[in-house]
C-alpha cells in the first residue's frame, strides 16, 4: 500500500516538475503516446450537428458553437475555447488569452489527475504525512486538492501574465510576479471531500486585473489588497466541473457559455455558446439534514416549495450532490436554487467568480440578503452564506427574510 501511494506520489512529482518546462512550449493534450484513435481524421468528413464516436451517430449541439456570431467557425466545424477566446472570437487582449491558455491546460491535468486509477486514497487530507516515514528521501504523497493547487500555481507562474495567486489552500496570496497584468483567485479542487467516491468535483477560478495604484506598497500588503478586490470588478470568471463530462464554463462578463473536453483531441469545445438560466426551475439544492438548525424563514420556504404551495405551483424535487461546482452547474442547466445556507463557501474564491457566472447567465447570486458581488471582501477567507439560481426563485426565497443560518456547529459530514 505504502509502496502504491509512494510511486503515485512521484509520478504526480514528476507531472509537476515536467510541467513547468512544458508549459513554455504549449504542451499537446493528451500525450501523443496516449492519444485514442483519432477523432481528427472524423473531423475532415464532418458534417455539422452529427458525430460519430466508436461508431455511434451521435446528435451534437457541437457545431452551431460558432465562435462568434460575426465570424465562422474553426475549419472542421467546432469552435475550441482557444480559438473563442482568441482572434476568431471574443478576441480579449493577448496577455489573457495566454493566461487562459494556461488554466486551461492545468484544469485538463486535474481532470486527468481525478480520474486516474492512481488517485486512491489521495484525496483524504489527514495520515498521509506520515506514509514515507521520517529519514525517506522520497516526497510524501499529496492529498489531490494540494496537488490541484500546485498544478494551478505552476500554471500561473509558467504563464508569466500573474501578479498574485489566491487559493484556498495557501493562507496568504503568493505574490507571483510584479509585472503580472492579472490577479486569479481560485479553489483549485472544490468538493475534494467527494473525491474517493468519484463523485463530481470542480475547479473555480477567477481573474482581476492588477491594481497598478498599488504597486509600491510592500509585498504581503499589495498581495492581499490585489486579491480583496470586489467581485463587481473581475474580468473573467470560470469553472471546471470533473464529471462524466469535463466542463469549462466561463464567462467574460458578456454572457455565460461552455465548453465540453474533447479527450480524443485535448481541446475544450464549444457545446453551449449562450447559457440562460431557466427563470424558474422546480428544483432546490440543500443539505436538509441541516433542517433543525436552519432560521424559521428558510424552514417555511422549502416547506412551501416542496408542496407545491411556492408562487410556482408545483412541487419542487430535491437535489444535492454536495459539490458546489456540480450542484450549481446543475441549478444553471435546469433553475431553481442551490444553496449552503450557512457561513461555510467562500466569498473571494468560490462566492465572487460563481454569483458571476450565474449573473451572466441571467440568474441571482446572493448571502440571503445581498448581492454577492456587492460585498466588499475583508478577509481572504472570509466565509458567508451562498445562495445561486434562476431569478424568480431566488426572489421568492429572499422574500422569506430569514434565511441564513447562524447555528454552525461545525458537522462532521
Ligand atoms: O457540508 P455542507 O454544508 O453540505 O457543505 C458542502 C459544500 O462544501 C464543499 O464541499 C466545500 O467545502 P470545502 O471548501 O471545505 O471543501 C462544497 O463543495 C459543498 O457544496
């Protein structure tokens, strides 16, 4: 056993340290060693909205993602993330789409990484120190949100676009580079608690420019300051879902689209080019064991919702994966609400880029009480109250007045 955790341990080492090398020359995705039959060869007889994978026809939005209304698609068709962010699409300025390149590329070594069989056990945070034995020359091996934010943060740094990392693994930002054009926030691996029942994680990022004004303050202090910006003033904001499909979900403050990995090719491709939340769904997302320990207004809503006696007349239907990046991408694709009533999600990382996305798409991110990206962060990890989803339900919710939850004992599961 020990044995299986240590060689898992060094290969991820050597993932990292190979990575940074790599990084420079735009690396393929996947290893041409590794690549499947090739899907390419399929691309050149492509015919738009039809697939065939193995052998299946598949019916496929993939094809009316152009990458921009006014201009056309790549030339097989699909419309990679690369391309819609670069000169064919949204054309944001160069240093970040080289900034996007790299997050991008770190995200699908996550996704590789979560899903491989070498994983077992990595994701538990605790007993794993002491796997080598004191006197080892070997690494220990890592729990994988660690090995997510090593990933993330050698990314930033082998992009050369970062001025300041801010994760939720690192208790401080980690000050990258003084003429870094942007800032990124990110929980590297969300839901990693999940992670030995395979069941969906998620990466969360996002991006703010560097605060120029602040550049001859002190190091610790322009860091912390750079990374307590509002979350009115990101640029971008996004999220990796690692599930039976690896998702990239983005937006640029002009909307909310997506992106589906394509493993044959290593490309993020564009399957959802305009995402609008339904304005209302029949579905909450909570953890309800909570229920004796929730405020009285939010008892009274899902006593209400779930019966059908909401101003939606019909009964709504629970879901709760317990993974925010998969209960929210859910919320986005069928409404209603996903919700952590209690001060546990963070504002910077999670809150801020999440209640972004969701805005985007037409939707209301909120503590219960405000708007999430009106609230001024004064604390990296500041902790609140989260509540994501279509418009309406999120209104008829708040409507209720009291629905955060204040008794936080601190629950073992
Ligand atoms: O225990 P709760 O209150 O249901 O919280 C579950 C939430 O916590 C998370 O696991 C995040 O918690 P961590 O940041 O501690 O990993 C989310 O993915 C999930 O939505």
């Amino acid at each position: 056993m020990i044995t299986t955790f240590l060689s898992t341990a060094q290969s991820f080492s050597y993932m990292l340290s190979t990575s940074t090398s790599l990084f420079h020359q735009f690396p393929t995705f996947p290893p041409k060693s590794q690549t499947l039959p090739s899907r390419t060869r399929l691309l050149q007889f492509y015919t738009p909205r039809m697939a065939s994978i193995s052998g299946f026809r598949v019916w496929s939005q993939i094809g009316q993602g152009d990458c921009s209304s006014s201009s056309s698609p790549g030339d097989n068709g699909f419309c990679s993330f690369m391309e819609y962010v670069g000169k064919r699409g949204l054309n944001v300025e160069d240093d970040l789409v080289i900034l996007l390149y790299h997050i991008q590329y770190a995200c699908k070594q996550i996704a590789s990484l979560v899903a491989s069989p070498f994983n077992y056990s990595l994701g538990k945070r605790s007993g794993l120190g002491s796997a080598a034995g004191s006197g080892s020359d070997r690494d220990s091996p890592k729990p994988l949100d660690i090995v997510s934010n090593e990933i993330i943060l050698s990314s930033l740094q082998n992009s050369g676009k970062v001025a300041v990392m801010a994760s939720e693994e690192n208790d401080d930002p980690i000050w990258i580079s003084d003429d870094g054009p942007y800032v990124v926030v990110t929980d590297p691996l969300d839901g990693s608690r999940n992670i030995d029942a395979s069941i969906p994680t998620g990466t969360i990022f996002g991006i703010y420019k560097r605060l120029e004004e602040l550049d001859n303050l002190p190091i610790e202090e322009k860091a912390m300051l750079n990374s307590l910006q509002s979350g009115t003033k990101l640029v971008a904001a996004g999220y990796v879902l690692y599930s039976s499909a690896t998702i990239l979900c983005t937006t640029f403050g002009s909307g909310t689209l997506a992106f589906t990995l394509d493993h044959s090719t290593g490309d993020f491709v564009l399957t959802k080019p305009s995402i609008k939340i339904p304005p209302r769904g029949q579905i909450y997302s909570v953890n309800d064991a909570r229920y004796f320990d929730w405020p009285e207004g939010l008892r009274r809503y899902i006593d209400t919702v779930r019966q059908g006696k909401g101003k939606y007349p019909k009964k709504y239907s629970a879901r709760y994966i317990c993974s925010l990046v998969a209960d929210l991408h859910r919320t986005l694709m069928y409404g209603g609400v996903a919700m952590n009533p209690r001060d546990h999600l963070r504002l910077v990382y999670e809150a801020n880029p999440l209640s972004f996305i969701v805005e985007q798409a037409g939707g209301r991110g909120s503590d219960g009480k405000n708007r999430i990206l009106s609230l001024q962060p004064v604390k990296l990890h500041q902790r609140l109250p989260l509540f994501l989803g279509s418009l309406e339900d999120m209104e008829e919710l708040e409507s209720y007045g009291n629905v955060q939850q204040k008794v936080n004992p601190g629950y073992e599961v």
